[in-house]
C-alpha cells in the first residue's frame, strides 16, 4: 500500500523557537494532504486542509500564523509550529490523499505522527 | 455541534465474541463517506472499513463489517471473533465534500479491550 512518512517522530524544543514537521508521500502523489492534531486519549481534530500549489484551509480556531503549512509539492507537506510554546505539546498526524478520489477513504493514508514536546 | 457522535468511551470484549462499536453521524450533505479506524498504542492510524453514502450495501472487509443506517444517520462498526490484537482505540470518521475543499473529521473515539 501507499507509504506516508513524518520526519521527525519526536522532537523536544524550547518554549519560543520555531519546529518544522515534514509529511511526504513516498510512492504516490498527494494532492490533499491534512494536518490533525491529537491530545492524549483524545480524538484527532483536523487543523487545516493542504492543496497542493495553493494556500491551506484552516479550521476554526487554528491560528495560520501559529502553524504554517506549506504544500510545495505532490509528495510533500510541512507544518511549522512557529514561536511554540509548552500548550503546543501534542501528537501532530498528516494524512495524504491520492488521486481524484475524494469519497473513497482508503486512498487516504496517514503518517505516523510526530510527538511534539515544548519545554 | 459535534458531527460524530461515538457514545461508547471505553467497550470491554471476551476474545473471539462479537462486538459493535457505536457511531452517528449528522451532516446535511446529500454525499458523503463514512469510514473506521483503529489506532493501536503505537498510534498509527489503520484504515479499516469504508461506506458511501450512495452505497446500496454494508462495507465488509475481513471480520470488519459496517451496519450503515442511513436514515437514522448511524454507522456501526461490527467486529467478529474479537482478537486479542484488537485491542485499540477506534475512530469513526466522515468526510464532507465542500465546495472548495474536502474535509475530513473524527468521532471521540471508542476504546476496545479485549479480554483472553
């Protein structure tokens, strides 16, 4: 099946700086790409919609300046917690969609999360 | 409000019983896909079973079958002959055809344990 990496899987910073969080599709290319975000023992809650080539989606609440995504190209997604700060800890998920399907679930498939941690 | 509706917080299964996963759902889109996942401790998200809303008959796939409702907006996650290895957290999910974007959102989720 179609391979969705996250680079890094973890990572530990320092409250202020800026971390960029990577999605790539390795075998297909993506034309939707969405970022979640996910609590512990919570349900993942969509950030923001990333077309290829064009500006992301935000969902209500989600601050654009805080997290910037680029999709620059088809295999590739990047969300930048930008200024981040100790309540910006969290499991971030991408998920990358093939083709012209837009119903058909099974062609999105998701990474394998990156855990932020923000001291 | 919430669109994803999965009422069952935590759900316990004596291996190799049966077990329904409860989720409703509430959208006013005329099309629309319902889908499962399973997301182990690991925390990767496994995808599990899908259903169109213009699907004439429930999804099955392996020992996964969906008991799509439409009219009272439900889509129930069967799982038959429970397994020790699943033992998850399950999320129903919906995905929404805007008309510049598509979006997709997660139910609360429903935690399995499965008991040998």
């Amino acid at each position: 099946g179609a391979v969705v990496s996250q680079h890094p899987s973890r990572v530990i910073c320092k409250s202020g700086t800026s971390v960029k969080i990577e999605c790539r599709s390795l075998d297909f290319q993506a034309t939707t790409m969405f970022w979640y975000r996910q609590f512990p023992k919570q349900s993942l809650m969509l950030m923001a919609t990333s077309n290829e080539g064009s500006k992301a989606t935000y969902e209500q609440g989600v601050e654009k300046d805080k997290f910037l995504i680029n999709h620059a190209s088809l295999t590739l997604s990047t969300l930048t917690v930008t200024s981040a700060h100790p309540e910006d800890s969290s499991f971030y998920i991408c998920s990358a969609e093939r083709g012209a399907g837009r119903l058909r679930a099974y062609e999105q498939y998701f990474g394998p999360g990156t855990r932020l941690t923000v001291t | 409000a919430q669109k994803i509706t999965q009422t069952q917080p935590g759900m316990f299964v004596q291996e190799k019983e049966a077990v329904t996963l409860d989720c409703t759902y509430d959208t006013s889109d005329p099309s629309y896909g319902l889908f499962w996942y399973k997301q182990p401790s690991s925390g990767e998200m496994i995808f599990l079973i899908y259903q169109g809303s213009y699907d004439q008959q429930n999804a099955t796939e392996g020992r996964y079958s969906l008991n799509f409702q439409k009219a009272r907006k439900s889509a129930n996650l069967v799982i038959s002959a429970s397994q020790l290895g699943d033992s998850a957290m399950y999320f129903c999910a919906m995905r929404e055809v805007k008309t510049s974007y598509d979006k997709v959102i997660f139910g609360p989720g429903t935690s399995l344990s499965v008991i040998p």
